[in-house]
C-alpha cells in the first residue's frame, strides 16, 4: 500500500517520487514506468473520436488514484483520491518528514480526523444530486457520502464556527479527495510547470511556422528553460527565450539555438520515395539523413547527409490513439495559410492552422486523395491504433488521424535548383 504526503494546491508523493500540478504527462508517465513494481494495473483514459473534449487520465485502479491532464496542453490538472481504502494519507504544514496520517488502515478519515488535521474551514455545500457533502480547503477538497443518512446535513452558516458546529453525523467518512489549484474544483486549471518539473530541459511554449507566399521558411520557437547548476536551483526562474531556425541553417546553427538533440537518429530507409516524380533515377546516398529528436520540444529536424543542412521539420502533437503516443512532448504549432475553397478565381482566406485544428474544417476536400501511412516496428509489425492519412499542400504534410485530428505536420524547404540550373545561372 503506497504511503503518500498531501501537499493542498501542490502535490501527492513520497520521498522517491511526487505527482505534482502541472506536470507535463510524459513525466508522470516516466515515475508509472519506473515504479512498475509497486504501481501496478495503470489505464489511460481517453475520448478516441473527441481527445480534446474530456480529460486525459492515468488511472491508477491498484491505489484508488486518478491523475487528470488537461486535453489541450497536457498538463496535470487535478489528482483524485477515489478509493482511500487502497492508500495511506498524511499532512503536514512544516515538514514533509513528520507528517501526521489522516487516513490509514488504523486511521478512518472521518469529519473529526479531517478537523483534527486540517483545521477549521468555510461552511461545505451539500450536492442532493450525488448525495455527497463537499468540504473545501484551498486547492483541497473532501467529499462526503451521505447514503446513509436519514436527512442531508442541516447548519446555519452564521453561526458556523468550525467543522464541529454542522450538523453532520459523527463518524462520517471521507468518499474522495482531489487536490488542485485554486479555491473552486469546477473552475481550476492546470497550473504552469513547476520548477522541479524542468529537470535541465527546455520546452516550447509555441511554435510559430515562418512562410512566404509559397510555402515554409523556419519555425520560430518561444522557449522556456529554468535556471540550473549547483547551489542556483533556490534561486531559479523560469527564463522565457525566442530562436528562429529556417531550413539551410546548419548543425551548428541548429546546435547554438536549441542546445543538444535528446536523440540522433538516421535513416534507414525512405517509405514515401516511391512517391516521387522519378524514384528510380534517384541515386542511392553511401551516407543517411539523420534526424535531431527534440522531444520535449515536440519536433524533430532533418539534416540533408551529403551538405548538414537542415531539410525538413517535423511538429507532433502527441495525441493519445497515436502510434507514437508519449514519445514528444505536444508541439502547440501555428501556422498561417491562404486557403482558396470556391475556386482560382476566388480571394484567398487567411486563417490559422494549430496542433487543435481538425484539418478537414480548415482545408475543405485536397484535391489529391490521401497516402495511407500504417506504422508498426519492425519486431511488431500490429499497429493497434490504425492507419493516418496523409495530405500534402503548400510543401507541407500534414498526417491526420481516424478522428480528424492532425497527429503530426512535416515542413519540407524549397526545392534546391539542379545541377543544370545552377550551371545556367552561373553563366549569366
């Protein structure tokens, strides 16, 4: 059974580890992964048609504990207690190392031990619908069954002072806990990052797509990093930063502006190659373009083999139903197009499109049919979520899943002028 400190408007954790709000979900992933032993029989909960409609969940079904993610920027949101008979609870105002439990197998969480460790709070509201009364600190809510009672709890707020002044029966037990920012459950939300979180990693509080008239130049990201080193982390901030990369930037420019890669992965193949103009006549490279995995940054950048310049970039929004669900971060992308939906003849409408688009809305109908892309490893070639499809327009790519929704967006540079053409204008 874990045995885990309550930090009201914080956090839930232990010495080892700590679900704190606003957490990104890759992080909280990680802890599940690395305690597998202890935390065991994890679901993830998600709409598959409507993702950004409700909560993303990681229910913890051994230890009664739900963490609830915000659809939209994947952060921690609210954790939930929904079953205390599966966990030890404790608070402490001054220190975490001497915490007084409120709820464990000798302990019941009663509206006498709640008073006991938390103190004196407003009046609680009674909701006749659930039949639950709802007790409420800052950022620390406790609801209460009432099946048992033969009438809903009956005070004067007025002349309230304290728990023990409503007239609630004794021994009445705690239901569920959440933990959250703010004064009010319903409105909460998920709180920026917390410092700890940070962990020497920068992450992309946007992406902007730099274009012209034809199609892509550069992103340009707004960065947040926080200060690290030995003896500075009490004095941290976080630190907001912009950097631009276009395609022709170098390894070294990339390396300058966004630091180290997570990862640096070649190629080894080119699945889409039968898809150009003249396959056959593409002369195989002795060297393979190699990517710069930036995962928490939700992009990855290609690198041309033969020149190190950069080629492409690719943005995911790390939707759950994906094939590579969890692996990024989400990349909250913008980009700027002019769309012509009635015609040549017709002006065109400026709008644009972000990682929460649904394509079909924003686009109308491609002209050209889609590429069905099925992705699978090749030790498991199952794919359980299904295949994407792939829509190109204005030398970009955007990958969408079954729901609609835009799994990933390539950017691909202008075109480099052939060897002929290079001759031609160096003769004039």
């Amino acid at each position: 059974m874990l045995d885990l400190e309550v930090v009201p408007e914080r956090s839930l954790g232990n010495e080892q580890w700590e679900f704190a709000l606003g957490m990104p979900l890759a992080q909280a992933i990680s802890i599940l992964q690395k305690h597998c032993r202890i935390i065991k029989n994890v679901q993830v909960l998600y709409s598959e048609q409507t993702p950004l409609s409700h909560d993303l969940i990681l229910n913890l079904t051994q230890d009664g504990i739900k963490l609830l993610f915000d659809a939209w920027n994947q952060r921690l949101k609210v954790i939930e207690v929904y079953d205390l008979s599966k966990v030890k609870l404790k608070y402490c105002a001054v220190s975490s190392h001497s915490g007084v439990h409120f709820n464990s197998q000798a302990i019941a969480p009663t509206i006498e031990q709640i008073d006991q460790s938390f103190g004196a709070t407003h009046p609680g509201v009674y909701n006749a619908a659930e039949q639950l009364f709802h007790l409420n600190f800052r950022g620390l809510s406790f609801s209460f069954q009432l099946d048992s009672w033969n009438e809903a709890p009956k005070y004067e707020p007025n002349f309230a002072h304290g728990l023990a002044s409503l007239q609630i029966p004794h021994g009445a037990t705690v239901k569920r806990m959440y933990i959250y920012t703010g004064n009010n459950l319903q409105d909460t939300k998920a709180p920026a990052m917390p410092l700890a979180c940070f962990l020497g990693n920068v992450y992309a509080e946007c992406v902007d797509v730099l274009r012209d008239g034809t199609g892509p130049l550069g992103l340009k990201l707004r960065l947040l990093t926080a200060g690290c080193g030995p003896g500075v982390m009490a004095d941290a901030k976080v630190r907001a930063l912009e950097r631009n990369i276009y395609f022709g930037d170098s390894c070294q420019d990339v390396l300058s502006a966004l630091g180290s890669p997570h990862k640096v992965f070649y190629k080894s193949e080119d699945k889409m190659k039968i898809h150009s103009p003249s396959p056959h006549k593409q002369v195989p490279s002795k060297c393979n373009d190699y990517f710069f995995n930036y995962f928490t940054l939700g992009v990855d950048i290609l690198f041309d083999s033969t020149t190190h310049l950069v080629k492409k970039f690719v943005l995911h929004t790390n939707y759950p139903g994906h094939y590579n669900f969890n692996i990024y971060h989400r990349c909250d992308f913008k980009i700027p197009l002019v769309i012509k939906k009635d015609g040549a003849e017709a002006p065109g409408e400026d709008c644009t499109l972000s990682s929460y688009s649904k394509i079909q809305e924003m686009l109308g109908h491609p002209m050209e049919k889609p590429v069905v892309l099925h992705r699978s490893s090749s030790a498991n070639n199952t794919n359980p979520f299904g295949s994407t499809f792939c829509f190109g327009l204005q030398r970009m790519i955007f990958e969408v899943m079954q729901n609609n929704h835009i799994a990933s967006v390539t950017l691909y540079g202008a075109p480099r002028p052939s060897s002929h053409t290079r001759a031609e204008a160096s003769a004039h």
